[in-house]
C-alpha cells in the first residue's frame, strides 16, 4: 500500500539524516522553521489546496470542502497558531486561569474554540457514517486517513513521553534524543499519508464519476 511505504520512506530517511548529523545541526533539522516542520507544513497545506480546487469542480464538493478546513487546521497547528497571536499558548490551562492575557484575548479564543469544536462534531455527524463504511470495505483513501492521523497521534504521545523523561529528572541523552527523533518523523510521515490520502480520494471520486458516465 502506497502510504505505508511512504511513511517507512521517511522515516527511514529522517532517521538516517538525524543521526548522521552533529546534535546542533539536528535541533535545527527537527527543530521550529526546521526541514521536518516546513514539510508538515507543506503536506497539510497542499492537502487543504487540493479539496479547495476540488471542491470546485463539484463532483462532492460539500464533503471536500468541509474536510478542507480540518487540513487547514493541521496547517495551523504546525504554524504554531495557537500561540502566535495570544499571550501565550492556547492549549496551556494557565492562559486561561492567570492574569497574564486580557479578558477580551480569553473571550475570543474560548469563542473560536468552541466554533471549531462544534464544526469537528457536526463534521463526525455528518460523515461518521461514510468514514465507517470505507474503512470496513478497506477503502484506500480511508485506511489512510485512520493511518495518517494515528501516526499524527502517536506523534503527540511520543512528545508528552520526552517531557515526562525530563520532569522526572532523565537528562536529555540518547534516549531523550531518540524519542524526539521518533515525535518528528512519525508527525511528518502522518502528514504525508493525509496528503495521499487526499490524492487518493479525489482519484476515487474521479474513477466513480467517469464509471457512472461510461454506463
């Protein structure tokens, strides 16, 4: 299958650069700005692209659309949005429980959280079905979004796992290191399964449209 071997690919190759390079040179390679993080980037933006202009051509532009916004999202999360334009991040329960950000800064971010919340359930709603029935009839572009974001959330657990080493005193070694390595890569590989997984979709929405006209 075409996305596994894509994530064996790259995280072969990560692996291999990460560990034949010097430790500075690998904080930038996997670091924020780094090769690893602007490819992320590029994958869940050219994904978000692709639905775009697809959207248009209305084949099921609804659901391409609407799956859009949720790769944009991706795109964000890497751009580091959530703490870019506030105080401080988002995500941390102290922007919302000190003093340090304003009132109105907590009213608009709790706001557009919510927003994007009940858009990701009305979505589930929505499509659960859909999402259910290609992935028990092993629909390629299905099995690669359940792959692309279990690599994504295996990618989150590996990276609470390096502060977890660390808040127990483990000073950042080999260990350490190769755990960060891991985070990286399996987050860059599950971008790139995501990016194929569009690009299979819409080449099976394509091939249904053309087989339907052909009858």
């Amino acid at each position: 299958m075409v996305p596994i071997a894509v994530v064996v690919l790259v995280m072969a190759v990560c692996f291999v650069t990460a560990w034949l390079i010097d430790e500075d040179s690998r904080r930038g390679f996997l670091g924020e700005g780094g090769p690893v993080e602007i490819a992320s980037v590029v994958c869940s933006i050219a994904a978000t692209v692709v639905l775009v202009f697809f959207s248009m051509l209305r084949l099921d532009g609804a659901f391409a659309l609407r799956s859009a916004f949720f790769t944009a999202l991706l795109a964000a999360r890497e751009l580091d949005f959530h703490n870019r334009f506030t105080t401080e991040g988002v995500f941390r329960s102290s922007f919302y429980f000190r003093n340090n950000s304003s009132g109105v800064e907590k009213a608009v971010v709790v706001a557009i959280l919510i927003g994007i919340v009940a858009l990701g359930v009305w979505y589930a709603r929505s499509y659960a079905g859909r999402y259910v029935r290609g992935f028990l009839g092993r629909v390629p572009w299905v099995l690669s979004v359940a792959l692309g974001f279990g690599l994504m959330a295996i990618g989150k657990l590996a990276d609470s796992s390096t502060w977890i080493l660390e808040s127990v005193g483990l000073e950042r070694g080999v260990s350490i290191e190769m755990v960060n390595v891991f985070e990286e890569t399996v987050e860059l590989a599950g971008a790139l399964v995501l990016c194929v997984a569009v690009l299979l979709y819409v080449h099976a929405v394509v091939t249904r449209r053309e087989s339907s006209l052909g009858r």
